[in-house]
C-alpha cells in the first residue's frame, strides 16, 4: 500500500520488489500539461536560465517530442502540419550529465542516465523529491507570468532497462512474457511492443512496452514507460506526485511481471524497500 | 436569446493595450490609435483558447447531469494545435469551445451567421464550413481509421481560408481602429 503523507512525501514503498543491481541505465519521471503558448523558445531559455543554471549547467537545444497521442493519430498528422516557429525542446544538465531536466511547451521531465558503468541508480524515492523540487520551481515561475494556465494531464514514469547477451536466443531466458521454451534458428534481431491500459489502480493510464535487440549493440533494451493521468479537478503538486507514484508502481510491478526468475536472481531481488 | 455557441466570437478577449504593431501578411502598419483596437491578436486567442481548454479539463465527472467525462488531454492539446493552425494571423474571430461527454468537444468560430465548426471526439475528427445562408463551403468528415495526412492539410488549409473570410469585418476593426 502506498502512503501519501504532508507534500506528498511517499512513506512506504514496503511491498514492492527490490533489485539490488537493477540492469535499469536510465529512468524519466515527469509530467505532461496542456501546452503553454508563452511558453516559447525565448520563454524556455529564460526559465532553464533563470531556475536551474547553477545545478544544470549544461544547456542543449532539442526538437520537440511529440505530443500525447490521439485516436486515429490525428494529433500526430496535425503536429506535422505546424507552420510556424516549430517548438523547441531544451535539455538541463548537471556538470557529470547523470541528471538532465528535460522542458518544452507541454512537459517537464526529470532524467537519470547511467554514464559510467559504475554508477548506482539514485533510486525513485530521490528522483522523485529532486522532481517534486524542480516541478514545485516550475509552477511558481510559470503561475507568476503569462504564459498560460498549467494544467497538468498525465504523469509518467519510464524505465529504460540494458541487458547484455551476445545473442536474441538468450531473450526468453530474461523475459518472462516470451515463452521459454519457444525457439527459432536463424533469429537475426528481435523487436517487440505492447501498450495496454492500466485500469487495475485508480486514475488510468497507459503502458508501453518495449523490447529490443540487436546483435550489433550487444544487449537487450526492455523499456516499461507508464503514464497515469493526473486528477483534473486540481491539478496540485501532490496530485502530480499521487499519480507519478502509481505510474512508478505500475512500471515495478510491470518489469517483475514480465522478467524471469533467474533474471531475478541474477538481479538481487527481494520484496521490501525499494524506496 | 441566442445561445453561447451562437453569439459572435469577436468580441469575446478583451482589448489589447495601443498603440501596437500590426503585421498584415505584406503590410506593415504602425497603428497608433486613440481608442485600442477591437480585434484580439492571434496571440491573445491562443492564450484565450488555452484558459477555456484548461477549464474543460477541469469539468467534474458527471457534468452534463449524466455520464460526462472532463475534457480528455489529447483532445485538449490537439484542439489548441489546431486553433493554433487554423488562425493564421492577427484579428480573426475567437473560437468557442462545447464540451461533449464522451471527453470530445465542438470548436466554432461564429461571424454574422457564418460558421467554422471542428469536432473532435473519439469517433476522429471533422471540419466543416457553412455560410450563413445554410450552405456549406466545404466539409471533412473522414472516414476514422482511413484518410491520409494530405487530405488532413487540404481541409486545415479550407479551414484557415473560411476563417480568413468570414473574419474580414472582424479583421477590418483591427485596421481601421
């Protein structure tokens, strides 16, 4: 059971799977909002500049990601047909780049990335306090200037997992969701996808996930991003972080589901404290 | 009493601070004026659309006395996008946005009987034009899993060209004020 307590400081975590060496390389928490229209490229090299110089330094220029799909991919055809001044993506990031804060006219994402193999991952409960910090900063700066309503939509939380093999025939023997005893000679590259609907916990959301391998690169990628919708009725910051726990719930719950035991154990499983 | 969707749209944003710079296509016009414009800048109709969009997020479950669902986000940002890419400069009529309770919603624009209408819905999309004499300029009403992105544009470019002309009184007070 999750525990919201004051600021939405998540208590226990206590009955959710641990991984002692998670093979997880990077990991994206965020919100998604009803685009900004001040929220321009001016508007965004200012807000990086003004909040998150001194932690994030580093500052690149990125296109736009695409917005939330719609049915039928007509928001996709409509994003293409954009005329004007195309929207910009910007990336903030600390000096050794493990953390990047990804802001454009619609979302405000925090990254972790491995870039050494070494390098621990910080766990949830950290990215999710140093988010709850930068979205706080956020909201404050954009409710002081007219850049439009923030009106927050969707919560994510994407897991992106690097396992190394040598060849796809080892896939099943990580992934649960294959079937183990399935085999095909000749299987040059393996690509697999599937997004459902997550109704099983309150608010809903959608869930993509992704398996990739390619001999060239020398592992399996498993990515598990889950989006919970943020109840629309307020929109607080501790409705966002609500709803950016379950999606974090959901996306453990999800990667113990569809991995296999003895990659659990490869992993260091165990059931308690994954805070 | 005419209805919300039925009163003219023009008028709904309050009036931007003169004197300002109004850009029209080839033209450039310092328009230093006495009293401020009538027209809202394209500006102020996306900031305009983008409030009303977030308040229809913001509808209780149950809103229209019924099942009524808030306004879903896809359907909120791709409505922005397209107000967006439907009015293409400054001085054009201000849509209005109608709630529909499966979490889809009606955009009108209204001018003198004349009307632009786009729904979105989870059944797809539709754009239609119709004069106020009752008959249509034009109408996209596309089959939902079976249209392409060219056809898409073609009626996003209809759109824009009606909103031009039904919009030309409106566009006319900004000039001339």
């Amino acid at each position: 059971m999750i525990t919201i307590t004051a600021m939405g400081e998540t208590k226990l975590f206590d009955d959710l799977p641990s991984f002692d060496r998670p093979p997880v390389v990077e990991v994206a928490v965020g919100v998604h909002f009803l685009q900004l229209p001040g929220l321009t490229a001016v508007a965004l090299v200012r807000l990086v500049d003004d909040l998150w110089r001194s932690r994030f330094p580093r500052i690149v220029e990125q296109p736009a990601a695409p917005p939330l799909s719609a049915p039928g991919g007509v928001l996709m055809m409509a994003f293409q047909l954009q005329t004007g001044i195309p929207p910009m993506r910007l990336w903030s990031l600390t000096e050794d780049e493990t953390l990047l804060i990804q802001v454009q006219h619609d979302r405000l994402l925090l990254n972790w990335r491995k870039v050494k193999d070494d390098d621990p991952y910080p766990r949830y409960k950290r990215l999710r306090r140093d988010f709850a910090q930068v979205w706080r900063e956020f909201c404050d700066y954009v409710g002081d200037r007219d850049y439009g309503v923030l009106q927050p939509s969707v919560a994510e939380v994407s897991f992106f997992n690097r396992v190394p093999m040598a060849d796809a025939a080892e896939i099943p023997a990580f992934v649960e969701i294959l079937n183990p005893e399935w085999r095909i000679g000749g299987q040059l590259a393996t690509a697999y996808q599937l997004e459902r609907e997550t109704t099983d916990l309150l608010p809903g959301g959608h869930q993509n996930i992704a398996l990739n391998y390619r001999p060239e690169n020398g592992h399996m990628q498993l990515e598990i991003s889950t989006r919970i919708d943020v109840d629309t009725a307020t929109g607080e910051v501790s409705e966002v972080l609500d709803s950016l726990d379950t999606a974090h719930r959901i996306g453990v719950l999800t990667f113990d589901a569809v991995t296999t035991e003895s990659a659990h154990s490869a992993w260091g499983r165990h059931d308690a404290d994954n805070s | 009493m005419p209805t919300i969707a039925d009163r003219p749209t023009s008028i709904t944003i309050g009036n931007p601070v003169a004197p300002r710079f109004a850009q029209d296509q080839q033209t450039r016009t310092w328009a230093f004026s006495e009293s401020p414009p009538a027209a809202p800048s394209r500006s102020d109709i996306l900031r305009y659309a983008q409030r009303e969009l977030a308040g229809l997020r913001r509808l209780p479950r149950g809103w229209d006395g019924a099942d009524g669902i808030p306004l879903r986000p896809e359907f909120a940002s791709m409505a922005l996008f397209l107000v967006d890419l439907v009015t293409t400069e400054d001085g054009l009529a201000t849509p209005q946005f109608s709630p529909l309770p499966d979490g889809g919603l009606s955009i009108t624009w209204l001018v003198g009987g004349n009307r632009l209408t786009i729904n979105l819905d989870p059944y797809g999309i539709s754009i239609r034009g119709v004069w106020r004499e009752g008959h249509e300029a034009f109408r996209f009403e596309p089959d939902r899993a079976a249209f392409l992105q060219s056809e898409l544009e073609s009626a996003i470019n209809e759109a824009r060209g009606f909103l031009l002309k039904i919009s030309t009184r409106v566009q006319h007070q900004l000039l001339t004020s």
